[in-house]
C-alpha cells in the first residue's frame, strides 16, 4: 500500500504514451484500420491506470469522497470548457461552429450530454465519466470490498453488460423517440459503467503489483497481447468508441481492451526510465486539454505552407503522414510546457 503513495514513474510514462495515442488518434481517418486500433483501447487505459492510484479507503465518507472529485474531476471540467469557449469566442473561425451549435444545444452537451459540442475540447467528457466511476467504484468499493471473489466478479461484470449491451439500446431508443427533446442518458452514464469496470481492474492489478510481476514474461506476452488485441480489436469487433458508447460484443470488446491495456502497461514498466514520457505523463492533462486547438493550428500551418487543407479524422487519408502530424502536434505542446517548467523554475530559484 505504501507503494501506491507515491510517484511511479512507470504510470507516468504509460500515460505519456497513451496522450500520443489520443492526438495520433484525433489525426486519423475516421474508421481507418489504425483508427479502430488505437479505439479499442486507449480510453479504457486512461481508466485502468487512475484505478492504479484510486485509493477509496482513504476517504472517510462519501461526502469527503464527492467533494474530493468535484475539485480534482468537475472543476477542471467546466475549467477546459470555460476556456475552449473564450478561445472560441476570439477566433473567427473556431466561433462558426459555436453559432451553428447554438446556445441552448451547447448548454445542453456542456450540462447534460458532459461533451461539449461546438467548443473544441469534446475530449472533457474523460473528466465527468472519471467523477462518476470513481464515485460509483467509492460506493462498491465500501459495499463489497469484503464480500467474496464470484460476488465482486458478478457486479462487475453486471455493469460492464448493462454499459455495454443495455444503455447503448436505452440511447438508440431515446434518440429515435426523443423523449423532452433527449436522445440519450444524462452524464454520459453508460460511458460511466464501462469505465467503472476499467478502473476496478486498475485498483485490484495496483495491490497485486501485476505489472511488476509480468514483467520478466514481457517478450513473451507482448507479442501474444498485441495480436489479440488486433484480433479481438480492430479485425473481429471493428470500430468501437467509449466517448460514443458504440461496442461490439462485449466479450470482443473486453478482450481487445484488457489485452491492449496490458500490451501497453508492460511497455510503460520496461521504458520507465524514459524522462520524456515521464515528463508527458506529469504534463498529460495539458496535453489533454490543448490537443484539439493544437491539432488545428497544425493543420493551418500546413495549409500555409502548401496551399491544402488536412481535416483531423476526416481528410487526412494517409497513417503515415497523420504520424507526422501527430509528431509535430504533439512535440509543439511538449515543447512549450518544456519552455514553461524551465521558466517556472528559474522564477522559483529567484523569488527564493
């Protein structure tokens, strides 16, 4: 338990990896092969690895427990929010998706969906599913931490079926009828039951020290959790999207998933002595918040240079040069929160 106290580098540097992989993703083509790869898994990795660190015993009640969310998890939900809507309210360019949004829509995505629509920071929706798995994983955690392996087994898998097989259909009918105008859950609810499921596995892979314990196995596991992830993942179960919540089978899902997650975490524990993604990981939230803004800055600068305009998700039809995009979009936020920690501590070292 005292391990799980401090910094690891190694989820650190899983996290690093796993932002590259957001921005790679948010380049991609749309339902392109390494698209639905990079899908199949990566969301649910941001979730395994909080599982990691999430702590429940730590809170003496569920009020200290919400409260402690609501600062970490909420706040910085409408803090992005806030700021993609001044950003777009200064560019021109941004400011028309805004307008066709329309302000009752947008308040609409912003409070109920928890995925703001016309502002350029979707990606928040990550912050309000974390606030109600971690709540809900408090709530299971207090109610069945003592109970025995089957029945803890049995609710988890309860509620990866009801997120993954039962809301989805909840959703398509509230869309197809639209009851008071809706067209799914409030809060990305069912996002919430997958991701609480990921974040339970996090917590009990944390106290058996999994990772560590695999990792003299990694040449012989890597390859074998790659390929099943590819299997189960991109070829058997195609396109799958938490943030959308559209999944194939749940027992396809799960497997590309969980073998993916693994795949990657082993990678993390043999390159944790890589201090440019432990450095990413420190810095992953930044990176999280500004990588839309950036991707399409990008994508400007490309188009000043060559006269053509690359469309994140849409128009950039080519895996290698998304690659290169991604590079370079991702290096650009890198580079200035480099620029930023240097400046912060040189102030630090004078004002001392």
């Amino acid at each position: 338990m005292n391990r799980r106290s401090r910094r690891l580098p190694e989820l650190d540097v899983a996290k690093g990896l796993a932002m590259f992989l957001v921005v790679f993703g948010h380049i991609l083509k749309f339902k392109s092969p390494v698209f639905n790869w990079i899908f199949s898994f990566h969301m649910p990795l941001f979730f395994f690895l909080t599982g990691m660190t999430f702590r429940p015993e730590k809170y003496k009640s569920l009020g200290q427990a919400v409260k402690n969310k609501l600062r970490t998890r909420l706040f910085p939900y409408f803090a992005i929010t806030f700021a993609g809507f001044v950003i777009c309210l200064i560019r021109p360019s941004y400011r028309i998706y805004m307008v066709m949004t329309g302000v009752k829509n947008e308040l609409l995505s912003i409070f109920y969906y928890a995925q703001p629509a016309g502002l350029y920071v979707g990606q928040v929706w990550f912050l309000a599913v974390l606030f109600f798995a971690e709540t809900g994983f408090y709530l299971w955690h207090r109610r069945f931490r003592n109970s025995s392996l089957l029945v803890r087994l049995s609710t988890l898998t309860a509620a990866a079926l009801a997120g993954i097989e039962f809301l989805p259909w909840v959703n398509w009918l509230m869309w197809k009828y639209r009851p008071l105008g809706l067209s799914s859950v409030p809060w990305k609810l069912d996002t919430a039951c997958v991701a609480f499921v990921f974040l339970a596995a996090g917590y009990y892979a944390g106290r058996a020290d999994l990772l560590n314990r695999l990792q003299p196995l990694y040449w012989l596991l890597f390859p074998l959790l790659v390929w099943s992830n590819y299997l189960f993942g991109p070829q058997a179960g195609g396109y799958s999207n938490m943030c959308d919540g559209v999944y194939p089978p749940a027992p396809l899902y799960l497997t590309a998933a969980f073998t993916g997650i693994l795949a990657l975490s082993l990678t993390a524990v043999k390159w944790k002595r890589w201090r440019f993604w432990q450095f990413c990981g420190r810095h992953s939230m930044a990176i999280f918040a500004a990588q839309t803004f950036v991707n399409y800055l990008v994508a400007e600068g490309y188009q000043l240079l060559t006269g053509e305009w690359l469309e994140p998700m849409l128009s950039v039809d080519s895996e290698w040069r998304a690659l290169g995009f991604a590079c370079v979009s991702f290096g650009i936020m890198v580079g200035v929160l480099w620029v930023y920690e240097v400046l912060k501590k040189r102030l630090r070292r004078r004002i001392s």
